[in-house]
C-alpha cells in the first residue's frame, strides 16, 4: 500500500513541478499576483456573508474590486495618456460605478473576472509555448571541445565556430556543424520530427538540440548560439505568438468603438428607465472582453500546436492566410521526388549480341543480358561525379554487380560518358547526344517513346558503336505522396497543380501518378511567378510548396510559401511563410488543417461572444440581470472563448479517409 500511495505522490509532485515551471513566469506577473490575490479575497467575502458577517463582507468586496481593479485602472491611464480609447476604459467605468452606487460585489466580480480572463490568456500562450520550453531543454549547457590532443569541458557559450566538438552517446549535440570523425545515430525529432534515428557519418550536417543515441561523432561547429536551426525555430515561433493576424487586429478595431456605444446605451437606458443599477449593468455586460479573446488565443494556440509537429509558422497573418487556401502548386524535384534518379529499367537490345561475352560469367538464360549491360554501363560510369551516373553505380550495387575500373574515361558535357572497358569502347548517353555512334537508334525510337512517356530518362549504351541497350531512370517519388493529394483534397483545397521545369512527358507522367488536377511543364521560375499571379488575378489563394531555394520567386508571390526540409536552410527558415523542418509532406495537409480549424473555432468564438453580448444587453435594459448576474455573464463569457481556443492546443488531423 505504500509503494504505490508513494509513485503516486511522486506523480503528483513531477506534475506540480512541470505545471509550475511551465507558467511560472505568468503566475509572478503583476497581473498574475492581483488576479489570484483578488480571487482569494473575493472567496473571502463569499465566506463572510454566509457566516453572517455582512460589513466585513462589504469591505473584502470593496478590497477585492480595489486589488484586481489597480492593473486594470494602470492600463487605462497609459491608454488614454497615449490618446487610445480601449476597452479598459469602459471596465475601469464600470467597476468604478458599481463601487459608487454600493454594488460592491459587482464591482469585484468584474475586477477578479475581467483580470482573470487576461490571466487566462496569457496561460495560454504559456501553454503553447511549452514546446520551446522543451526545445530549451534540449540545449545543453556544458560541451566537450577538443583542444589538440586534450577534451575540454567547457560552457555552451564559450563555444566558438570552428571548434571542435565531441558528443558521446547519449548526450546532446550541442552546436550547429558537420561531422569530422566517428559514426553515431543521432535522434533529430527535435528538429525534423523524424521518429527514426538518422545514421550521421563524416560529412554530415548534425544540429544542435538533437540527441546522440550510440556512437561517438567529432562534430565541427558551424553555427552555434541563436545561430543554430534550433535558437532561429526558438526566436521565430515567440515571434510568431507575437504576431497580430489581419482579423485579430479588425475584432480589436472594432473594440474601440464599443466604449463610446456602450456609454451612450447607458445614457439611453438611464433616461429611458431613471434606474442607475440597470445602466451600469448595461456598462458592465457591454465590455467586449470575450470579443477581444476570440482571436489571439486561438492564433497562439495554432501557432504552438504547429511547433509541435515541427512546423513553424511565421505569424498570425501566416496562419490566417493557410486557413482561406483554395489552390496548392507543388514543385516536382525535390518537393514531390527525393531529388535522387534511381534506376527503373535496364534492358538488353534482343537485336544485338555484342553485350554477351564481356563481363562476369554467368548461365545462360532471361535477364542475363541485362545485367550485362549494367556491368558495362557501371563500369563506364564508375568515377562520374553526374547524379544519373551516380544511380547506375548504385543499381550495380544493389544487385550484385561489381564493374570493374575502365581503362579510360572521358566526360562528354551535356551529353554523357566514354569509357574503354574490357578492351570495348562504352558510351552511354542521351539519344541526342549518340548522333553517329549509334545507328541504330531508328529502330527504337517507339521503345524510347515509352519509356519516356512513363517520365523516366532513357540512356542507350553502346558498345563500339553499336546498340547494346537502355538504361531508364526516374527521380525517385517520396512515399505517400498520392495519400498527400488525396488528404489535401479532404482539407478542402480546391485545386492542386504541378509546377515543374520538367519536359512535358515526364510532368505528365508524374501528375498521372500522384493524382493532382493539372501540370505546367518546362517551368523558368518567372513562368511559376506568373502562373501564380493569375491564378491570384481569378481571386484565388494560392500556397506554393517548395523547397526553399529554387522557385524564389514563386514562394514568396505565393499568399503562402511552405519551404519543405527547411532545417538548416537560413533561407527557407527566414523568408517562407511556413517551414516545415522536415520533408515529410504529410505536413501540408496537416498544417492546412490546423490552420482552418483555427479560423473556424475564431469565427464561432466572435459569434458567440457577440451573442452573448447582445441579449446581455437586452436582459440588462429590461431589468432582468441584475449587476452581479452581468459581471457573472459577462465572464463567462470570457472564459468560454478561451477554453474553445485552449482545445486547438491539443488538435490532432483526423485519418485520412483516402
């Protein structure tokens, strides 16, 4: 019995810590402090008028309203020192017109409660921001630097670039830099939200905040301080909290106006009923407390739900933007592929039998030819710096083969590889670029056709000249981008496009297999720039997904630009509107989503606290809701909106139905 009485306790105590910590800061604020010190002496009123105790109930009424009202009375002296008529005045009115005609219990309530609802606010943001918190954490505070032969321990801040870093297993990486020496999976969910360790081996990029899970990495620092990936996520999501969107700044538009119409339906109900209490509670439930909640504590709450995904939105207008997108133009390389050619085909002339006879011996039989002319092919292309080169060296790999050095090797730019292999003469390239060498490449023009209809490139290898096959490769398409479609199209985006630079046969090809509504191939970035600006000129709003360096222009014309794989890239982090820290594309839906969600709970926030404000005000007019019963509503109110908003914190996508 008092193990478990004790994990609990202890369970308990690790929550009372993390709740302290998280919203200390807001808890030691001035208003935090009268808020709680004003609760505790209003409960302390409630109490002595059930004992009976009816003076001292007055007096901790009057000391409670003073208490809570002192920030409130504070701010709107700034106010109106600066000449701004917020609603702070209309508050300040009403509690001080409360105290004067003896409703003290009024005037608290509407102290207490209307500085509680700041408060709330305020916990809020806390509570969104418990991602950067720990982000934060993750930063550690003392490092290993390697000094000759000798490690120093040393203060994160002493750190400088170019220092030599070393990080053991388990403990943190704790700079920005690329890797010297060693071998080590490291966890970088922090930064990218990949769940699976990434293998890091020299020449690798490693950021700080991310985790050592086995293995030891001499690290050279790059970036450190509030210059690595994680101090900019940090600075740009508090920035982004910060931030006012479009529609947060009409709703507190529209609150300055609200002090001048409330006073003057006071006035009105004043000289229509001579009765002060039901003016004052007209002053009272009017305050347009709940109106100017409805919106930054739903942006703040999107903004931090984001964060946690590892997405980082760069503002409320951001946000808001995401939330009304009717179109989604994708770029191809990099963005719906990996960027990488991979090998798809690779098939054996049957008209000739010039590849049988070299390379490694094998029986006879279907698709020994083929491997063949992968072995020539990889030999040829052994030492070629060119991507697609790189993929058919890869192939051979992967299936066994092991091509054997060329004797000679010469790059024909633009057009492809020489190489003498076996005592043959190998070329492989382009069709346009064998004109001479291979006669017959007439015969096969359909079989080309074909294949590059299917969008993939077509190398013919020829073997002194002759014909001997084709090599077919395709940019590697990133998994579950047909879910991606199908997921965007359940968000409610309207149209999704293909921008790319891509012959028109590969565009093709690939819009078939992913499912998007149209493409627009052979694409110069200014081409993407002015396709965007129509569709923008047709009143539709358009989000461009790239990877944040090519389509520049594009991203940034686009209402939003969502850089992809935007951890480590100054330039997608700085300039995107929304950058996502991993190429993971199942992002965009998400963040469109959460975006929308947004904007929903801030339009029935609005309308319910409109709503509520209106027969509020009627009630009161007539006489119903008494002073106290206002403050009550009025609150309520208040504290409703907020608590919608609370819940985007905690959204989550629902599965995807496609």
């Amino acid at each position: 019995m008092i193990g478990p009485f004790r994990n609990r306790c202890r369970r308990c105590a690790c929550r009372a810590t993390a709740f302290f910590q998280t919203y200390r800061d807001v808890l030691w604020s001035w208003e935090g402090i009268a808020t709680l010190a004003g609760t505790a002496i209003l409960l302390g009123s409630w109490a002595a008028f059930l004992l009976g105790f009816p003076p001292i109930e007055r007096g901790m009424a009057v000391l409670a309203a003073v208490t809570a009202g002192l920030p409130i009375w504070w701010s709107t002296a700034r106010g109106l020192w600066a000449r701004d008529l917020t609603v702070d005045v209309l508050v300040s009115t009403a509690i001080l017109a409360a105290l004067v005609v003896g409703e003290y219990q009024a005037g608290a309530i509407v102290a207490v409660m209307l500085l509680g609802g700041g408060l709330l606010e305020q916990l809020t943001v806390a509570r969104a921001s418990k991602a950067l918190v720990a982000l934060l954490a993750r930063v550690p505070t003392t490092a290993t630097v390697v000094r000759g032969d000798a490690e120093v321990a040393v203060s994160v801040e002493e750190i400088r670039a170019g220092d030599l870093v070393r990080v053991r297993t388990g403990g943190m990486v704790p700079v920005d830099g690329l890797v010297i020496e060693g071998a080590a999976a490291v966890d970088q969910s922090s930064i990218t939200g990949e769940s699976i360790p990434v293998e890091k081996t020299p020449g690798h990029r490693v950021f700080a905040g991310t985790l050592n899970r086995a293995g030891t990495l001499d690290v050279r620092a790059t970036q450190v301080g509030s210059g690595t990936t994680l101090g900019k996520i940090i600075r740009l999501v508090e920035e982004a909290q910060r931030s006012t969107a479009p529609v947060q700044r009409l709703a507190n538009r529209y609150a300055q106006f609200y002090a001048p119409i409330a006073f003057a339906l006071a006035g009105v109900v004043y000289f229509l009923t001579a009765d002060v209490l039901r003016a004052i509670t007209v002053l009272i439930v009017f305050c347009p407390c709940a109106l100017v909640l409805a919106t930054p504590t739903a942006v703040i709450a999107g903004i931090g739900n984001a964060a946690r995904r590892t997405v980082l939105i760069k503002g409320g207008a951001q946000l808001e933007a995401a939330g009304r997108v009717d179109v989604v133009a994708f770029d191809k390389t990099g963005t719906l592929t990996r960027g990488e050619p991979v090998v798809t085909d690779v098939i054996a002339s049957p008209s000739t039998s010039n590849v049988h006879g070299a390379g490694p011996a094998v029986e006879p039989g279907p698709g020994n030819g083929d491997r063949e002319l992968l072995w020539l092919a990889a030999a040829a292309e052994k030492f070629s710096e060119h991507p697609l080169g790189r993929a058919i060296v890869a192939e051979a790999a992967a299936r066994g083969v092991e091509p054997p050095d060329p004797r000679e090797s010469r790059i024909v730019p633009g057009v492809g590889v020489e190489a003498l292999v076996d005592g043959r003469r190998i070329f492989v390239g382009r069709p346009d670029g064998t004109a001479g060498r291979a006669s017959p490449l007439d015969t096969v023009g359909v079989r080309i056709e074909a294949l590059e209809g299917e969008g993939k490139t077509v190398l013919p290898v020829t073997i002194d000249g002759h014909l001997a096959g084709w090599v077919a490769l395709r940019d590697a398409l990133r998994p579950g981008v047909a879910e991606v479609i199908s997921a965007l199209r359940q968000v409610g985006v309207s149209q999704i496009l293909l921008l790319t630079g891509d012959n028109p046969k590969a565009a093709a090809a690939m819009a078939r297999a992913v499912g998007v509504d149209g493409y627009r191939a052979g694409l110069l970035p200014e081409d993407k720039l002015a396709i965007v600006r129509e569709m923008q000129g047709r009143g539709l709003r358009v989000a461009v997904v790239g990877d944040g360096v090519n389509d520049a222009p594009a991203l940034a014309a686009a209402d939003i630009g969502i850089a992809m794989g935007a951890a480590g890239t100054d330039v997608a982090i700085e300039t995107a509107d929304i950058a996502l820290m991993s190429s993971d594309l199942a992002r965009v839906p998400e963040v469109l989503a959460l975006a929308r969600r947004a904007l929903r709970v801030i339009r029935e926030n609005v309308l319910l606290s409109v709503a509520i404000n209106f027969l509020a005000v009627v009630l009161a007019g007539v006489g119903i809701v008494t002073p106290v019963l206002g403050a009550i509503i009025h609150e309520a109110s208040a504290l409703l909106v907020v608590v919608n908003a609370v819940r985007i914190i905690e959204w989550r996508p629902a599965p995807s139905r496609g």
